[in-house]
C-alpha cells in the first residue's frame, strides 16, 4: 500500500477489511480515527493549536473544545475541519480582525472536558468556547463557561437538557436536540410498527434519546417491549440482542453512535433481527454508517441533521465545499454543523463589533440566517436553540446512492418550529427561568476585542 492509497477516503470495504471482527480495539490499533488511539492510562495528549497570522489588526481566539480522541474522533475531527474553513474564508475576506483556533481534546470525558475549558479561558485566552460531541462533555463546560462569564457555542451535542433544564445563559446550541431528532423520525418509525426495543447508551445523550423516543411512542397508543442500558464503548452486544430477539418487538431502537451504534447493528444483523423487525436511530451520518452493516439494514430510518438533498439555495455549494476536506473519512454533517458554526460566530462578533458575551447574547437572540436549508433557520431567544429543518434518514440499497459512501436519503423532513416546538414547551420554559435568574459574570483579566 503507498502513501497515496494511505491518505485517500477509505472506501467501507476497506474500513471493515482494517477492522473486521477485531471491533472497537483492532480499528484503535489500526489507527482509524473513529477511534482512540493512545494506550489506556497515558496522560492527555498536548491539544494541537491552529494559528492563523493576523494581518496587522486584532486578533480573536476561538477555543474549539472536542474528542480528538476516543470513540468519537473522527466526528469530532469532521466538526473541526469545517470550523476551519469557516474561519479560513473568513479571514481572505478581512484583513483588519482576524481569527484563530485554539483546540482543546476533551477525551469525550467531562472532568477533561472542564479542565480544559479552564485551561482554555485562564490561560490562553480565548474569546470565546465552541465545540463538544459527547453531551455529558457539553453540559460541563457549559457549566465553566456560565461560571466564568464566556460566550459557549454547543456545535454538536445532542441532549435536550442543554436548552433545557440544564441551560446556561451563555450558551446556544448549533445542532438539532434530542427532542427535535425524535419529533422527525418519531412518526416516520410508529409507521413501521407500534412495539419498540429500545438499545441506550448510558449518558447523558443516550438516556435523553430514549425518553424523547418513548414519550412519542406512548402517546401513540405504542409498547415498549424493552429496553437495555449499555456503557459508552461497549463491544459485545450479544446479551442484549438475544434478549430483544425474545420480544414480540417489531421496530429495534438505537439510543446510541458512533462505534457503540455500529457494533450493536452488527450484532443485531448478526442475530437476524433484521429480519424480523424495522431497525431505526436517534441519530446517524456517513461517518458512523460507514463501519455499520448498511447493505442488510436498508429502509432503517435514522435522525439526520444535513445533506446534499436539504433542498435550499445553498445546499449544493456548501456540500461542494465540504466535500474535499474529508480526508480520512466520507463527507458529512459534522463537517457542516462545524462550518455553520464557525460562519454564525464570526458574523455575529462582527455584527456586535465586540467579543463582549452580553453583546454577543444579544446579537445570536432571534438572528435569522440561510443556514444552508430549504427554509431558514435561527436562533432563538427563550432557550438559545438553533431552530431549523430537521430530517429523518433513510439508509438505501447501492443503486440509489449518489457515491460509495453516501449512504442516505432524506425521507422526510419536518420544520424547525415543529420540531423544537413552542417556547411553552417545558424544556424551553426551564431554560427561560434559568436565563432570567443568571447574572453574566465579569471574566476576570480579559478586555473584550473590538470587531467594528
């Protein structure tokens, strides 16, 4: 194999020829990024800084926290890639203020997760925080930036709790909750059938799902025929499959991602529970299907936050644009999530004409913006939710599939509004009284930079 071939995106054969039955450990020593790669034990490693030379004017740090190691890796990767190109593009277009990242790898573990946020604010400065995969990881550095008085942007975890009943007043999020993803595939799954298993990862992202799931099931008159609890990285998945096989279960849910919801897939199909019963998700994408045994769970239903066929003015030259940067993974919606990100932080410090966190607070509230959709999405003031489109995903047969690795079509779609419901929403309601208890904090030792 030469060093071109080692470089290119790896076709899904050549990701299960690397893993193969050696699971979540063997892909680790093989050295694919969905995965951690350090020996068990050893220190944190050094995060790696992005610096960007300013042109003569100011210069503002963006702290991007994230799992660059661990489980989630290659997500965490992708959502980085896009922040990058964001920030890039911003600063070929404006010479005077200009951008850099500084990364922090919270090891998808929320003590490490805190501490460097700590690290990040006290020492080097930054501006303000964004990132974060794993929602155990979110809520605690959501929980340090509320404390320090620093603006968070929540790129891509999913717990509801975080505009929720765990908001903090500096803190939005990019990606749809929990709650949105059910309301999408909620509906397109009761059609599949009424008796639902349900598979959870144990944390926060993996519990909230399930209640998300079962609150709509229920109100449908549905049953929950089951459901097992699995810790975050688990490999062996057998038990539970056995135990769900032996139900009168006709729709298998997944509360998991990354490899927990590829290895729990692989012991389901390999049990022939596919065949007995419709096979669904809280989330998914083309980084994770890619190690998932994809050709036997066709017209399995998953929540899915963008593709190519979004459908709006923009959507086929932001994919365009992303396309290129995946590198050692196939494009996907984490790549977007970080360039939305990147491109809303930037315009609205510009839009406030200062880092200052209140100002900024103000400037993200109700902001309106093409984020690359069929309608438009925003911002919304009572819970710091980004309220927009969100799709249900259909994995589909080879021949409907634009490219080897793009795995899903968007089987329906559901508006914003719909999706995140009201602000009478009990969520939002406790994130409302959270915001009018808070008092922003003075960051201690920082000037806010000037933008204007």
């Amino acid at each position: 194999m030469n060093d071109d071939t080692l470089g290119a995106a790896p076709s899904r054969s050549e990701f299960l020829r690397r893993t193969g039955a050696l699971g979540i450990a063997g892909a680790a020593a093989l050295g694919y990024p969905l995965l951690e790669t350090r020996v068990a034990g050893a220190s944190v490693l050094a995060p790696p800084r992005d610096t960007i030379a300013a042109a003569g004017g100011a210069t503002i740090k963006l702290g991007h926290i994230d799992g660059f190691s661990g489980v989630y890796a290659a997500a965490s990767q992708s959502q980085q890639d896009g922040l990058q190109l964001a920030v890039d593009e911003a600063n070929k277009k404006n010479s005077r203020v200009q951008f850099t990242i500084v990364r922090g790898d919270d090891t998808n573990q929320p003590a490490v997760g805190s501490n460097e946020a700590k690290r990040l604010i006290s020492q080097e400065k930054v501006d303000v925080l964004m990132g974060c995969l794993s929602s155990g990881v979110g809520l605690a550095v959501s929980a340090i930036c509320e404390e320090n008085g620093v603006f968070f942007m929540a790129i891509g975890t999913h717990d509801t709790n975080i505009t929720g009943p765990k908001a903090n007043k500096v803190t939005f999020r990019t990606t749809c909750s929990n709650a949105m993803l059910a309301n999408a595939v909620g509906p397109a799954l009761l059609k599949k059938g009424k008796k639902w298993y349900f598979i959870v990862a144990d944390y926060a992202f993996g519990n909230d799902a399930h209640d998300r799931f079962a609150k709509i099931l229920l109100a449908a008159g549905g049953q929950e025929s089951g459901a097992d609890r699995h810790p975050l990285g688990q490999t062996d998945y057998s038990s539970y499959m056995t135990k769900a096989r032996n139900t009168d279960a006709d729709v298998l849910v997944f509360c998991n991602y990354g490899p927990d919801a590829q290895n729990a897939t692989k012991a389901a199909v390999g049990l022939g529970l596919n065949k007995k019963m419709t096979f669904g998700g809280i989330l998914c994408g083309n980084e994770v299907a890619i190690g998932m045994p994809v050709d036997d769970i066709t017209g399995s239903l998953w929540g899915y936050v963008w593709g190519p066929e979004a459908g709006g003015p923009t959507t086929l030259a932001l994919y365009n644009k992303l396309k290129p940067l995946a590198k050692d993974y196939p494009t996907n919606w984490r790549q977007y999530l970080g360039y939305i990100s990147g491109q809303q932080m930037i315009d609205r410090m510009m839009a406030a004409g200062t880092t200052d966190t209140a100002k900024l607070i103000d400037a993200f509230s109700g902001h309106h913006f093409d984020a690359g959709k069929k309608t438009p999405s925003y911002w919304r003031a009572c819970d710091h939710q980004n309220v927009q489109q969100t799709y249900a995903g259909e994995i589909v047969p080879k021949s409907k599939r634009r490219s080897e690795n793009e795995f899903f079509n968007i089987a329906s779609a559901v508006g914003g509004d719909f999706a995140a419901e009201s602000c009478s929403n009990p969520d939002s309601t406790k994130a409302a009284a959270i915001f009018a208890s808070q008092t922003i904090t003075a960051r201690s030792d920082y000037t806010p930079v000037t933008t204007k």
